[in-house]
C-alpha cells in the first residue's frame, strides 16, 4: 500500500529543494544547512497590529516574560528528567523528541500526518514569528525583514529585528521581544482547544451517533493481532454485549477475566474468538492489545440535509486543530530551551547579565548551553541507540 504520508513528503522537500537550486541567488545560505528568503512582507501589517494597541501589546508582552520564565524552567525538567528516565528505564520514550511531518523519525514516539503537520507548523510559525515582530515595533525597534527558510530539513519563517537597536534596549523590552514568540505559542494553544471543547467537539456530536469502537493499532504478539483483527476493524460486540459506546467496550473487557475465551464481532461482519491475556500493567487485569477509538457516524437526518462530504470536513478541522495545539505548545516550549540563539538562550543570557559581569554572564550562558545541548542530543538519540544494542 502506498505510503501517502511519506510520498507527501518526498515531493513537499523535492520542490523545496528545486526551489533553493533555482532562485539561489535570492537565497542566503547560512553555515551551510541553513536557507533563508528575506522579504518585506507582512511588515506593515505588523506595524498596523503594533499601532493599534500598545498598551495592551505591552502589558501582554510583561506576562510573557512570566511565562517565559516558568516555561523555561518547565522543559529544562522535562528534559533532564527525561534524559534520566530514559537511562533508568527500559523501554522508555522520551521526553522531548524532534517531529518531522509525514516520516516517522526513530527513536520518536510522535508521528505527525504530513498535511496536519505542514499546515500546523506553518501557522505556529507564523504567529510565533509575527509576535516578535510586533513586540519589537511596539518598542520601536526596526524590522528589517521577514521571510521564509530551511534548516536542514525543517521549515522556518522569521522577522529579523534591529540587532542593533535591541541589544541597546532596556532589558525588560529584550527580554519581552524573546518571550514574545513563545508566549504567543501557548496562547495559540490555548485558543484552538477552547475552541474545540467549546464548539467544534459538541456540534460534531451533535450530528452523529456512535456506531462502534475503531482499532487504531494493535500491539505484536498479543491476542488481538493474532486472532487476525487489523487496524480499522470496528467492533461491535463482545460475548453478544455491544461495544456500540467506548465506554461499554471498556467496561466489558474490565468484567472479564485474565484468560478468558472472548467471541468478538466486527462492523465487516466477521468473527473472531480468543483467549485474553493479562495487561502489562495490572496483572489481573484482562488485556487483548488495541489502542482503540470511538468510531461515529452521521446521523441520517444530517445526510438527507448536508450529504456525506460537507458534515466530515468538521472532523478533519477537529484534528487539524488537535495537532496546532500539540505542536504550538511543543514549539513554544521548546523555544524556551535555555539553549544559545533560541528564544530561551537569550532570555537566559540578558538576565544573567544582569546579575554578572559580561564576560562572566557569557561564560555562565555557554556552560548551560552546552549542558542543554548534550542532554538534548541524549535524549534524541539514546532511544535509537538502545534499540540497536
């Protein structure tokens, strides 16, 4: 079976290549696996945003630099916690992982779609992006450019301030122009799941009904999988019980026991009969080895009215919106790394700074640095390593 995902990708980065080879010269290459594309716009319609409330901008800019800071403490647990699990635990995933939409990295236990992926990132960049640049205006601090770029395989969008001009800044303005990309990120997130639980999540059960529970995945060399259940098989009864609710199917399976034969029954009318096992976790507990979800359908009044194309598109906007959510919150932390040219890094170096002397704050900056770097690098490539050993 094809493999959509990775064909996306394969022609999403093909064209991105062919682009760079044949506008080269409008390209700046920076140590090699860096591309950027520097243009002028949307400039003036920051300067609009940044016009239009300043105050607000600002007051909202002074709680990112809160923000900032806890986020910053936040993943630096995170990642030395998961640096630690990871070495003490077998089998364990990690904390932090990079993502790349459409290809399954080693190592990572996060899959991206490639589509949701694309069209995610793109908006958490550009409202990360553009919320550095209006910060700075709201200071007024120059904007050079904006623009688009690679590094190495990753996509990025940037503005590109006055370095000039911000590093002659107070340092409360530095430190709110950092923060203000992160920041922006977790409001981001924030939005698109109030927005979800609020209105798209209700409406979208409002106009279906549930019909079954969906086998998203199977676990090796259990039950299950080796009954000859398959990845989108929809179940619609246990033992002649129905599953037609999530909650019915778990609820079947916690009143059975650990070795109990079990008859279940599939929406593509086929039988399947198997012994359970126990769970991983809970030895006498009854386990088969599905990661599951609830599967719906329209209800019949909104097919005469709607048809089957329009209702589902909400679905897709639902999951689209999951994964901004996912990826704004991990972007925006991950800026926060206390890590060299990162959103963190200098946050961390112009507070430093401000307590030592500055070559003494350099030092201090660049030993944390390279602490957060090793342990970054730990934690992306021990899961592989471990796998190989």
């Amino acid at each position: 079976m094809v493999d959509i995902n990775l064909v996306s990708a394969i022609i999403f980065y093909f064209v991105i290549v062919f682009l760079i080879i044949k506008y080269r010269k409008k390209f700046i290459i920076q140590a090699k696996i860096i591309a950027l594309y520097k243009t002028k716009i949307g400039l003036k319609l920051i300067d609009k945003i940044a016009s239009s409330s300043p105050l607000v901008i600002k007051s909202l800019a002074g709680l990112g630099i809160l923000f900032g800071y806890i986020g910053m403490i936040f993943i630096s647990y995170m990642l030395i916690q998961g640096a630690y699990t990871l070495f003490t635990v077998p089998e364990s995933s990690p904390m932090i992982a990079p993502v790349l939409p459409g290809i399954k990295i080693p190592g990572s236990p996060v899959f991206v779609p490639f589509w949701y992926g694309i069209i995610s990132i793109f908006l958490v960049v550009l409202v990360h992006e553009a919320a550095h640049g209006i910060v700075a205006r709201v200071h007024k601090m120059k904007i050079k450019s904006s623009g688009v770029g690679m590094f190495a395989i990753f996509p990025i969008a940037f503005v590109e301030p006055d370095e000039n001009q911000l590093k002659k800044s107070k340092k409360r303005s530095q430190l709110s122009v950092y923060a203000a990309g992160p920041f922006a990120n977790i409001l981001l997130a924030a939005v698109v799941v109030l927005i979800s639980i609020y209105l798209l999540i209700p409406f979208a059960l409002s106009i279906t009904d549930t019909s079954g529970v969906e086998i998203k995945q199977l676990e090796p060399n259990f039950p299950a999988e080796e009954s000859g259940l398959v990845a989108g098989d929809i179940i619609y009864s246990i033992n002649g019980k129905s599953t037609m609710a999530l909650e019915n199917f778990t609820m079947i399976l916690k009143d059975t026991s650990v070795n109990q034969t079990i008859t279940i029954k599939t929406a593509q009318d086929k039988t399947y009969t198997f012994r359970t096992t126990s769970s991983p976790e809970n030895a006498s507990q009854s386990y088969i080895g599905v990661y599951i979800a609830q599967h719906l359908s329209l209800k019949p009044s909104v097919v005469e009215k709607y048809g089957n194309m329009f209702p589902w598109s909400l679905f897709y906007l639902i999951e689209l919106f999951q994964w901004i959510f996912f990826l704004s919150l991990g972007i925006g932390l991950a800026n926060l790394l206390p890590l060299g040219p990162v959103d963190g890094g200098r946050m961390l170096l112009t507070t430093l700074s401000s307590f030592f002397k500055e070559e003494n704050a350099i030092k201090v900056w660049k030993q944390i640095s390279i602490l957060t770097l090793v342990l970054l690098i730990f934690n992306f490539v021990y899961p592989y390593i471990r796998n190989l050993i």
